[in-house]
C-alpha cells in the first residue's frame, strides 16, 4: 500500500491535467486540479490516494469521508516558502 496523503489542495485552480502528488510538509499532500503552483494546502487525515481519486471533485476535501483539521504547524515547505 502506498503511503497515505496527509493535505489536500482547494484553491481553485483551472483543471490542467491529471491530478498530481508531491511533498509538503514532509508528507504526501495531493492536487486533484493537477496545477503546478498557487496551491493552498490543506491537513485532512491520512488518506489513501485512490479513495482521493475516486471521489467527485478529484479529492479537493470537500466531505464524503474526508476530515479536515487545522494546520498548526510551523514547519516550512519544502520549497523554502512559508507553507499554507
């Protein structure tokens, strides 16, 4: 099993190809609009990717099984960037 996806993207990008997973925060975090930048990442519970795919919305966090929490981390992104 691959390891679960820990934040989930809801800015509201247009659909520019298949949805995409990179790292933030050192964890799995998981884009269902396939943007490359402008992301607002979002914690939800550890989540199999194929259960993120296989919802309506392309897993933007929007309910059916998916919590979301508050991120309260300090930690910065991977890119150097405060994370969001």
């Amino acid at each position: 099993m691959a390891a679960p996806i820990e934040f989930v993207c809801i800015a509201s990008h247009d659909s520019r190809s298949d949805p995409a997973i990179t790292l933030e925060q050192k964890a799995w975090a998981f884009c269902g609009a396939g943007g490359s930048d402008g992301h607002q990442w979002t914690r939800i519970d550890p989540t199999a990717v194929e259960t993120l795919r296989s919802r309506p919305g392309n897993g933007n966090g929007n309910g059916n099984g998916v919590h979301l929490t508050a991120d309260k981390s300090a930690e910065r992104s991977l890119t150097g960037r405060p994370a969001r």
